[in-house]
C-alpha cells in the first residue's frame, strides 16, 4: 500500500518525475523537475533518519538546478558541501563534493561566469571517490555544456582528475573524442 506519510513513497515518486524529465522538451522537464523536488523535499521532511538530509542533498539541489530554481540549488549545494566538510570520513562525502560542485558549477555556466565554472568542474574532479562514483563514474552533464563552449583543456584535466577513483576505458574514449574535436557521447554519465 502507498503512504503519503512515507519518506520512502515521496523519494521513490520524486526520483520517478525525475526520469520521466529526461528527454522532453525544456519546458516539460522543467516542470517534471519541479514535480520531482516537491516530492524529494517532502522525503527530507519525512526522513528522520542519521544523516538522511545530508544523503539527500545532492539530489535536491541537482533537481533543483533542473526545475530552473538556481537559489534553491545553490543553498541546496552550499549546504551539502559545509556538511561534507563536517563528515569527510563518512561514505558520502565523495558524492557530496562531486555533486556541490558540479551544480554550483553549472549554476556558474548558466550565469555565464565560465571561468567559475572551470574551477567548480575541477573542484568536482578532486572527490575521493564513493560507492556509486567509484562504480558508475562521474557526471559528464558540466564537462559536456564547458565543451560546447570550446573549453577543451579543462575537460581533459578532469578526466584525468577522475581516472583516481573511476579508471576506466570510457575516460580513454572520451579523451580521443575531445582530442578530435568532438564532444564524447557520455551516456548515463550525463545523469548520474
């Protein structure tokens, strides 16, 4: 049976509106975003649990970062960064640095600030690494967007960045593709 009154049922909804976003149109996947952070916060309410919030948080500001809500996503990832800083030896600290900086980092990119986006992706690139980080590899969707605004070098000190905790064939691959002038087909990454 479904309950509202469920952390689990409100996070479970809210990741679903989420992969519903990817694909449609801007203003669809804004809107399914915006869904899917309303249900993602009342998860956080709900969720009473050690630590929950900050395993929360990288999701909440990504999402919102995609609903267009760029002061919520920054306090969302400002926040998520201080308590990183505050647990470096927890298993999630890897994620929260990755992710703080990659939606900071993009909040940059979309203001237009590309030199404060370049020192966010690296920023990004410098986590120790975590279970899902170290097993489905970085988030590309920064690297991708600093791409197509011709930052090259950047992208390639990442991927170098990244081989310490995710060392695999496909940073090999995309490394080619940049080198050629190409902006790789990052997949999953650009969703993780």
């Amino acid at each position: 049976m479904l309950d509202p009154q469920s952390p689990t049922w409100s996070r479970e909804l809210g990741q679903h509106y989420l992969r519903l976003s990817r694909g449609r149109s801007q203003k669809e996947s804004r809107r399914l975003a915006t869904q899917s952070l309303a249900k993602l916060e009342r998860a956080t309410e709900l969720d009473d649990g050690v630590n929950a919030r900050f395993y929360a948080l990288g999701d909440l500001a990504k999402t919102a970062f995609l609903a267009g809500k760029l002061e919520t996503a920054t306090a969302y990832a400002e926040e998520l960064l201080e308590l990183a800083d505050k647990t470096p030896r927890d298993w999630n600290t890897g994620n929260a640095v990755h992710h703080g900086n990659l939606v900071l980092g993009r909040i940059a990119l979309a203001n237009g600030d590309v030199e404060e986006a370049k020192t966010c992706l690296l920023k990004t690139g410098k986590t120790s690494g975590s279970p899902q980080l170290n097993s489905f590899g970085p988030n590309m969707a920064m690297a991708k967007e600093l791409l197509e605004r011709g930052e090259r070098d950047v992208v390639l000190e990442y991927f170098e960045l990244c081989r310490k905790f995710w060392p695999r064939k496909e940073l090999d691959r995309w490394n080619a593709a940049v080198q050629a002038g190409e902006v790789p087909n990052f997949g999953g990454n650009l969703f993780y």
